[in-house]
C-alpha cells in the first residue's frame, strides 16, 4: 500500500494499458435517417482503428520526457489523452498536478470579439479564475505586442498576432505538467526565440514536461528520457541517447 | 460529490464569460439592441389578438394579457431548448481542444435564453401597464413556475444535445415537434374549448401546467395547490434527472462524432 502511494507521488503521469479505438465507419454515420436505413438494411459495421494499442508507462515528476514516432503513429492522441481531451477505450491514466497542454492553442477565440474579450474568454475556457487572469492581464499583453490592438475585433488581426495572444494566455500558469506538441512554430524568428525562452523558462521550477517533436535534434538537446511509438504501439521507452540511437537506424 | 462541485465552481467563471459572450453578440451591432427582443413579443400579440379575436371570436377575457403569459413561458422553453440541442456540435472547435466539463454548454445556453425571458417579461410589465390590468399581490409568486420550467428546460436540452451529436438530423425534427407541442398547450385557445378526453391527454403535457401556474398566479390571482406544485416539481426533477443520466452515458464518446 505504501508503495502505491509512493509511486503515484513521484509520477505525474501514469499511464496503464491504455489503448484508443476510433469508429471509422466508411460513411460517418451521423443521422436518424442514415441510422434507420442501415438498421433496415443490417449494415451497420463498425470497423475500428486502432490509434494506441495497450500502452504502458510512467513519467517521473519534474522529468523531460519526448515522444517520438511517424506521422500518423498516435503521439497527439497520446497528447489529447494525457490532457483529458480524450478518453482511453480501455485502460487508465492518472495525472497529478495542474497540466497546461500547448497543443491546440486559441481554444474558443470568438473573432467578433476584442482582444481583451477573448483574453478572459479563452483563459476561462482554460479553468483560469478571473482574479489570475486580471492579475496577469498586462503581462498577457504585453508578452503578445499587440497592445495598441488590444480594443479591436479578433477577426482584423494578423494569423500570427492571434497565435501570439493565444501563446501568452497559455502559459500564464506554473504548471505541474507542460506538454508541449511540435515546439510552437509561431510567429517570427523574434517570437519564437521568445516562446522558448518562456518554456525553457517554465521548465525550471521541478515541471514535468512532455514535448512531442520531429526535430530529433531538439528532443536530443531537451529531453531525459524518450518514449517511441509506432503504430500505436510502444516500441521503446529509455534514456535519450539509446532511444535516439534506435530510432534514427530504423 | 466534492470534487463535482470543485469543478463546477472553476469553470463557474467561463460559464459566465461565455453567457455574456452571447449578449454581446446578439446585442453587438443593432441599433434597437435589446429593445428588439421587448418589441418581439409584443408585436407577434398584436397581431395574435387582431386575428384570434376578429377570425374566431374566442371568449376571454384580456386576451393579450393571456396570450402573452402562455407565449412568454413556451416561448423560453422552446428557445432554450434549440439553442441547446445544437450547442455541443457547435462548441466541437473547443471540446476538440481542450478538457471542459460539457454540460456547460447547454447549461449556458439555457442561461442565456433565461436572461432573454426578462426582456420578455418587460414586455408583460408593460402590456399589463398599458392595458390597466390589475394584478393581485400573487404575482409575487411567478419566479416559482419559472424556476420549475428552467429546470424542466435544462433537462430536456441535455437530452437533445446529447442526441445531436449522435444524430444530426433530430433538429429538423424538433422544429415540427415543438410546433406540436405548441398546440397542445393553451396558449392562443382557451382551456375550456377542449373536450375532456382531450383535457386528459393535454395534462400530460408539462407545459400545460407550468403555463396554468404561470397565468394563475399573473393573471388569476389564484394560489396553486399542494398537488400542482408536486405535479410541477415531479415533472421538473425527473426529466433532469432522465437528462443527467443520457448526458452523462454519451458525453466521453461526444468528442469522437463532432
């Protein structure tokens, strides 16, 4: 018992047989009708797809941990299911501590609003409580440039000025775990050294950090340990180096 | 139970934000602004009176009075209700992204629909102004019925909303459906044109009894009894409940159909 306990201390992220299945019905079936007929007509298959197939493995507290694999392997799925987007068809995840994914930034802009709308918008779509958001307003801004802005619509900005709004609102939090998906590209090359710098930043203070990434250069430079998977199944899960190694012969 | 209740309290804040997000949208941008939604109502019963009391020569009393309070009623029903049947798939962009509890979507939606009801409720104050209606002092008691039909409304629009995710084409429809349903709730003909068997079938209809409520204590000056407020809360309560059940079966399995 006491060693439960200590596991789940000293991992932020437990994951225990966790497999992910999609429906891939060949026409997506979404209506009464379509239901009806197929009934009438005995056709309604469920052809699965198997994104993870029975995936196993923990992430220690305040560790660097990359996830490697091809286009197509699951590692966003493994990403979305880590961040409760998702959840598994089988098997268990446990997640101790506050998570910021930096997966899909800018969730809930509404382009017909402000900037300073969507601002509190988006941070409470994030579970930000008002208080945290107004303390953090000018910082907000002013990491964002666009304070001259900060009053027009959504919709007459730039891609790149919401992006930006959307990078700043993101990592206001000191999070238990940061997971970040293909190391934001974002914005000019002034912008992106900023990003990083704040992420780097964040790293510090003993978080969990989960990158996904298809620069092996980068999870080399970053990372302690890489998880690989391929087709849905976990191929290797070691130190960086060993896991590189494989991974750049295969 | 607890951590439900942490939950609800931080996204408390987004359900707000995204409630007057929705004012701001509808209001943003029209020079009558919220006038509109008081003027609504009272044209479409100018034009219900003109029609039902010269065409079919209906016997009652104050008839705008009483078409208004029948309208004002369903018509938050039904607009909380197809706000809210869509109100998942329409959110997809966001529950696709990032972890919310999703019954804050319809719940939204029928706050927002909620606060609409006071702007038609501004129009009842005034129509009953204009028309020197006299109230007696158990209109204090109208928050009740409205409170019931909130309830009542909530739980159907999880259902619907669960359901649209799964079946798109249950919007169209809910469109003949609620008209229906208008039909069998008194609100342009009076009650005692019905037949009693009729009157049977039609008390099983919630919404004739939040709507009787309603005009009893607006119009009537009647207390309800005992057993229409247990016949009320009955409905209330159990169509939540049926709601929270079917909601919470399918919400994991929503973000795999939007």
């Amino acid at each position: 018992m006491n060693d439960k306990i200590g596991d789940i201390c000293m991992n932020s992220v437990q994951i225990s047989n966790v497999s992910m299945h999609f429906n891939t019905n060949k026409q997506k079936m979404n209506s009464l009708k379509e239901y009806c007929i197929g009934l009438i007509k005995r056709q309604i298959d469920y052809s699965k797809f198997i994104a993870l197939n029975d995936i196993s493995f923990n992430i220690k507290k305040g560790s660097v941990v990359g996830i490697v694999g091809l286009n197509g392997s699951g590692k966003s799925t493994l990403l979305k299911l880590i961040a409760g987007v998702l959840k598994p068809t089988k098997g268990k995840i446990i997640v101790t501590g506050v998570i910021a994914p930096l997966i899909e930034l800018g969730a809930g802009f509404d382009m017909e609003l402000t900037a300073r709308e969507n601002i509190y918008l988006n941070g409470a779509v994030l579970g930000f409580s008002k208080k945290m958001i107004q303390s953090k307003f000018e910082d907000i801004v002013d990491f964002s440039e666009v304070r001259e802005f900060i009053d027009v619509p959504m919709k007459n900005y730039s891609s790149g000025m919401v992006a930006r709004i959307a990078f700043a609102i993101a990592t206001i939090v000191n999070p238990d775990i940061l997971i970040v998906d293909e190391i934001l590209s974002v914005g000019d090359f002034q912008f992106q050294k900023k990003c990083e710098d704040r992420i780097s930043e964040m790293m510090k203070n003993n978080t969990t950090v989960i990158i996904v990434s298809h620069s092996i250069e980068q999870i080399e430079r970053l990372c302690e340990r890489v998880v690989w998977i391929e087709k849905g199944i976990l191929k290797m899960n070691d130190n960086t180096d060993i896991v590189c190694e494989a991974y750049k012969n295969s | 139970m607890k951590y439900y209740i942490q939950t609800f309290n931080k996204y408390l804040y987004l359900l707000f934000n995204l409630i007057s997000r929705d004012f701001k949208i509808k209001y943003r941008r029209s020079i009558l602004g919220i006038l509109w939604s008081i003027l609504n109502p009272v044209l479409m019963m100018v034009v219900i009176t003109a029609v039902f009391l010269n065409l079919f020569k209906f016997e009652i009393d104050n008839f705008p009075i009483y078409y208004l309070t029948g309208s004002t009623i369903f018509s938050f029903f039904t607009d909380a209700t197809t706000s809210s049947m869509t109100s998942i798939v329409g959110s997809g962009q966001i529950i696709k992204k990032v972890y919310i509890p999703k019954y804050i979507f319809p719940l939204q939606k029928c706050l927002f629909s909620f606060v609409n009801l006071f702007f038609s409720l501004i129009a009842l104050i005034i129509m009953i102004i204009i028309l020197k209606f006299e109230v007696t002092y158990t209109v204090i008691l109208a928050p009740i019925p409205i409170i019931y039909i909130l309830i009542f409304s909530l739980g159907i629009s999880l259902i619907l909303s669960s359901l649209t995710v799964f079946f798109r084409d249950i919007v169209h429809l809910y469109g003949v459906i609620t008209t229906i349903w208008m039909y069998f709730t008194p609100i342009i003909y009076p009650e005692n044109i019905l037949s009693d068997s009729m009157l049977k079938l039609i008390s099983l209809n919630p919404l004739y009894h939040y709507v009787g409520y309603f005009r009893d204590v607006v119009m009537y000056g009647k207390i309800p009894s005992l057993k229409v407020n247990i016949i009320c809360i009955c409905f209330s309560l159990i169509t939540l409940i049926i709601g929270s059940i079917i909601f919470k079966r399918t919400q994991d399995k929503f973000v795999l159909h939007i």
